[in-house]
C-alpha cells in the first residue's frame, strides 16, 4: 500500500496522468497556460458563415494588417473566405475567396482551409478541397482531404485555381490514404518544407513533411511521418524561437470519449532540429481547462507574434458543445520567450 502511494506521488509529481481516452492513444504530460478570448461567427456577408467560423489560417498583409483565412460554414458549403484586422480582435469580414468547383472536379463540394505562402513575388495558397460532404444544410467536409493549389498578386486577392498543379495526393496503401491536408511551410536553405496532415484509412492522424525546391512544382513526400501514427494531431502551425533556438510545432489533437472523436485541445511539440521530432516533448496549449469559454472541444490552431507576445487563435463552439457546426474564433496569448516546459 505504501509503494502505491509512492508511485502514486511520483506520477503527480513528474506530471503524468493516467490514460483518459478510450483506445489508449498517446497524451500529454505537459501543460502550458494561455488566456483567450471570442469573436463569434455570423455576420458575414450574404450569410456566408451562419453556420460557423472555424479552421483559420493568419498571415501579414503588411506592417499593420492581419488577414485571416477562414472556414465559412454557409448556404453553399464550407469556403475560404477572407477577415482582416489591425489588432487581432475586431476583425472585418470579407467574405469568401474561393468558390465550389465544378460538378466533377476535386473541390466540387468544399474549397476550405486556405494556407498561404509569399515568395516574395506572389502568393501561395494551398487549400483543402473534397468531392464529399455530409448532407445540407451542414455541408461537413469528409475524405479525401485533398491538398489544391491557386495563387494571387494580392493577399486580398482575387486568387486562381491552378487546375494544371496538383502539389500532391494521397496515395493507397500508406500512412496518408485517405488525407494530405495542407500544412505550414518553412524555407530551409533552397528547400520549402510543408508540415502537412496525414491520415490512413484506419484513421490514425499524424503530421509529414513534403518537400520541393518550386512552389508551383511537384512535392516529394518522407517516407514517415514526424510523428508516430496514431498521435491523433491534424493540422499545423510553426513558431521559431531565436532565444533559444527551438521550433515549436501547435497541432490540433482529436480526442475520444462517450461522444466520439472531436477535437480537444491545442497541442504543441518542440525540437532543436526541423528533421527530427521526439513524441514525448509535447504540451497541452488550450484545452477546456484553460479555456474560459469553450469547457470540452477546442479547435485548429495558428499562432503568431504580436507586439511581445505569441497570439494563438483557434476555433471552438463553446460552452460544453463538441459540434463541428457554430464555431467561433478564439484568442490566446502566450509569453516569450518561449520555452518548453521542464
């Protein structure tokens, strides 16, 4: 009894806990704290986002101005539509960016989840398009989450599909069957690396890297994934600390209870090196702990500095709601430098 107790002290002491999802997949042991804050969806013009504001993707028109890429759940489906903003907190909508594909191309039934990338002469986006959802009114993507391409001379665009580019696709009988959902680019020398999401036909979700020397060229895909399968995390967004040298890598972790599989907290890894991540240096960012407002499920994460601190935005539905529909758009802070946690 007395060395049960022993162990039980050292577990808390160290930071573990006890599995708490159903089919054992890895958790955290670490924690770090955040504040946050809402803007509500709806509002948008012709009614695009009535349905939900979520998958966010940030990027700096100029000094001043922030753009947002958002999922706009609305009347036609779930579209990347444009918000800016000067202090990340009173945003105005713009509305959708993309439109539906034809009746038989890839992004007929969704053109959502716009990432961006400037090289300095034009802009990059690669965006998530599928040919299925689930039926009206909420139009919710499902696989294959394919990875698509358009391009534009202004963040604000007007942005054009390039048909004739396909970066690259899942591919049978590997670990990214059923998903290759854009991800965060990094230059590294001459070479631009996507941190893309990857997921098989079991379902288990992890993060890779694809690589290439031309944006608008195809893409080599690792033979792994940075991560073990079965890490359950989807979707990417990069920090790179100059203090102390290290990368952090804020994903969206998918949990399991009674309710299933929604998303749960904001995870985040760290490594010295862009090619080599360890699974057990991870954190807990935002979960409904920490979340003064959404208390169970919290979404996609994108992080970036703002003034001497690190803004973290993500989307959640508030309350005690896992839905994937009336997402919000949240706000929280960290201090810097960031370190992780010892």
């Amino acid at each position: 009894m007395i060395m049960r107790q022993i162990l039980f002290l050292a577990f808390l002491f160290l930071g573990f806990t006890y599995p708490k999802y159903k089919d054992g997949r890895p958790e955290c042991k670490y924690r770090m704290d955040a504040e946050d804050m809402v803007m509500a969806y709806g509002g948008g013009p012709d009614s695009c986002d009535i349905l939900g504001a979520r998958d966010l993707w940030m990027f700096k028109a100029d000094d001043s101005t922030f753009c947002m890429h958002y999922d706009a759940a609305g009347p036609k489906g779930w579209l990347t539509s444009l918000a800016v903003s000067k202090d990340l907190v009173h945003w105005e909508k713009r509305g959708p960016v993309l439109q539906l594909g034809g009746k038989d191309e890839p992004d007929s039934k969704s053109a959502s989840y716009g990432t961006t990338y400037f090289d300095g002469k034009k802009w990059h986006m690669f965006y998530l398009g599928t040919p299925n959802v689930t039926t009206a009114p909420n139009f919710i993507p499902s696989f294959p989450y394919l990875n698509m391409k358009a391009e534009s001379k202004s963040p604000y665009g007007p942005w054009l599909k390039r048909r004739d580019i396909i970066p690259f696709k899942p591919k049978e009988n590997t670990f990214y069957s059923s998903t290759t959902s854009p991800g965060f680019i990094v230059k590294n020398k001459d070479e631009y690396m996507m941190f893309f999401s990857a997921v098989d036909f079991t379902i288990k979700r992890t993060i890779c890297i694809a690589r290439t020397r031309d944006l608008d060229g195809p893409w080599k895909i690792d033979s792994s994934p940075i991560i073990p399968t079965g890490e359950q995390v989807e979707n990417t967004s990069i920090y790179f600390e100059k203090a102390n040298k290290t990368w952090f890598l804020f994903t969206n972790h998918i949990g399991l209870d009674k309710d299933g599989e929604y998303t749960d907290a904001i995870w985040v890894y760290w490594s010295k090196d862009l090619n080599k991540w360890d699974p057990a240096n991870k954190a807990v960012v935002l979960d409904g702990q920490n979340c003064k407002w959404s208390k169970r499920c919290i979404g996609l994460p994108y992080v970036i500095r703002y003034k001497n601190r690190l803004a973290v935005l993500y989307d959640a539905p508030g309350g005690n709601s896992v839905s994937h529909m009336r997402r919000s758009i949240g706000l929280a802070f960290l201090n810097l430098p960031l370190t992780a946690p010892k």
